[in-house]
C-alpha cells in the first residue's frame, strides 16, 4: 500500500550506494551524503569539503547541518523536485527527495558548492536566516578556516540544476525498483500460502511458479482465465486473484492497492499499464463476463445473477451489462448472444 513498510535501508542497499555515492561525487565535483527525514545522516559523507568537515565536528554546527537538510527534504517533497538552497553557512546544497508511494523517506544531499560571482542573477534562497555560530577564537585558526571556504569549489547554477535531475532519475529508478522487487516478493508469498504451503517446510529446490498454480487445480475458488495466470508474474496479481475468487464483493482500488501493498497512485499506473485498461473498466469486463456465462448456463433471474455480482442495483447492473454488450441481460439470454 503505501511507503509505511519502507525506510531508507529497506530502499538502498547501504554499502552500494554510498560506492555509487563516491563515484557520482568525483564525476560530478560536489560532496553528497543521504540523510533520514530528520536530517540524520544514513550514509558517509562522500567528498566532503575541508571546510564542511570543519563545521561538522562543532557539536552546535552540525545540529544546524542536520537541521538544514531536514528542512530542506520537506521543502523538495513539497515542491516534488529537488530544492537548492544556501545553507547556513551561506554555501550551496541541495535536497533531492527520496519518496516511497506516499511516504518521505529522506534525501539525498549534494553540493558544499559556491555560484560564481558572475551569476549575481541567480537568487539561491537562503534556508534559514542565521549564520554558523562556529568561532574561532584566535586569528590564526579564523584564517584557515577562511582560507578552506575559499578552497569551496565554484560551480554554475545551470550545471547544479543539471546536477540535480540526474540525481533526481537515479532515486525514482532505484525507489521504483525496490518497490516493484518487494511488490514481486510479497505476490512470491501470497502465492505460496494461497497455494497451501507448510509454514514451516523449507524447499528442497526453487519453487515454479506454474507448478503453484497447478496445484490450484484441486481447490475450490475458481481457476484464473489464462489472461489472469499471465499476470502472474506482476505486483497487482494478488487484486486480479482476489476479483477472481471474491466475484460477489464490491471492492474498491484503494483495498486492492493494500493488498498487493502498493500505493494508491502506483497502483492505478501499474494497473492500467498491465492490463490496458482502468480498474473500474477490468473490475466491470470481468463481472459482466461472469454474467454472460451465467446467463447462458442457468435459469437464474436478472436480478439474481446481479446480486451474485454484488450489483445491489438491478438497474444499475442493466444499465453496465448495455455499455459493455450493447443489449440488456434479457435480450442477451433470449437471443442466445455468444
């Protein structure tokens, strides 16, 4: 259903991606870190700059650090794309949103850059409005520290915008996969208790998943047509096998969504791009197909073949079976329509 079974660690493997973190810091020429929705940082920080390195082991500091990226993940996810923004330190960062269905996770930060002064047109907005309360105390160490924000490297706005759309595509494509790679496990497990697997038997070899359905064969809930079965591979085959087997429950999208723990939205988009048509359209094809044979193969009235659908309506059931077939149940059953 939505991102609530997903955190940060459950999304990213850790140590791969902070090698990959490594690798898009030095392609790229910026520090970046991955930071939890409170700002805390999940991942090391790779490239950091000598003066980010300073301020961040100042206990007071690196609380402002920390509130800075938590503020500035919340304001990506409200404008959904990433936030660049000037930290409190008055140096550029970034915020690129990592959502899971509808849950903020956290946020892969980049940056520790300063625009050029030749940019004095691009407005950057500053976050929050203090400065670091890091001083030193004698002239010497305040030099150097001047010196290492000196040695901050200089980009152009355009390049970090760039920056950031890369970064942005490389989090949906890793979020997505992990999503759809845990929608496939849970279908896995469905499919195996639906199947009557033994709790606690460990398989001696892979199970097949045709070899599951087959041993469907012998139970009572009806057997999935064959263009159910080849959805079987798919993140919402847990909704086309409860339709098939629940055909008398009205069930809406946002039910079927959980039980194939996705997101409502997510849901939709995968729904339809699977099987080509809206929820509301398949979950309607199928009720009316159910109907046609049972109109052929029984003596059962209109409005029984209704309620076994679970249209409370009988009109409304008429009204549905025209849209799709072009005549009402009546007419269909009289003139023996195939």
């Amino acid at each position: 259903m939505s991102g609530r079974d997903y955190d940060l660690k459950t999304i990213l493997n850790i140590p791969l991606f902070e090698a990959l973190q490594d690798i898009l810091a030095k392609t790229t020429g910026t520090a970046i870190i991955t930071v939890d929705y409170k700002g805390t940082p999940v991942t090391r920080h790779s490239c950091r700059t000598e003066f980010c390195s300073v301020i961040r082991e100042n206990p007071i500091s690196r609380k402002r650090c920390f509130r800075c990226d938590a503020l500035a993940g919340l304001e990506a996810v409200r404008l959904n794309s990433p936030f660049i923004y000037l930290c409190h330190c008055g140096i550029v960062d970034v915020a690129v949103p990592v959502v899971a269905g509808d849950r903020y996770l956290g946020a892969v930060m980049f940056g520790q850059v300063r625009i050029p002064d030749n940019s004095a047109d691009v407005k950057v907005e500053r976050l929050v409005g203090e400065i670091t309360s890091l001083q030193r105390e004698d002239a010497e160490a305040a030099r150097e520290l001047m010196e290492k924000y000196e040695r901050i490297p200089k980009m152009e706005y355009r390049r970090v915008v760039e920056i950031a759309e890369m970064l942005e595509a490389i989090v949906r494509y890793i979020v997505c996969q992990a999503m759809d790679r845990r929608s496939q496990a849970m279908t896995y497990e469905w499919m195996l208790s639906a199947a009557g697997r033994q709790r606690h038997s460990a398989p001696q070899a892979p199970v097949d998943i045709g070899d599951l359905q087959q041993r469907q064969e012998g139970r009572q809930e009806p057997e999935p047509p064959a263009a159910g079965r080849e959805l079987a591979g798919s993140p919402i085959y847990p909704a086309i096998r409860y339709l098939e087997s629940h055909r008398q429950d009205r069930v809406t999208m946002a039910e079927m969504a959980e039980l194939c723990h996705l997101a409502p939205s997510y849901f939709c988009r995968i729904f339809s791009r699977t099987t080509g048509e809206t929820f509301v359209d398949y979950v309607n094809r199928q009720k009316i197909a159910w109907a046609k044979e049972m109109l052929r193969e029984s003596e059962a009235a209109v409005s029984q073949v209704a309620a076994e659908l679970g249209y409370l309506d009988t009109s409304y059931f008429i009204r549905v079976f025209k849209k799709y077939e072009g005549v009402t149940p009546l007419v269909y059953r009289l003139h023996g329509y195939r």
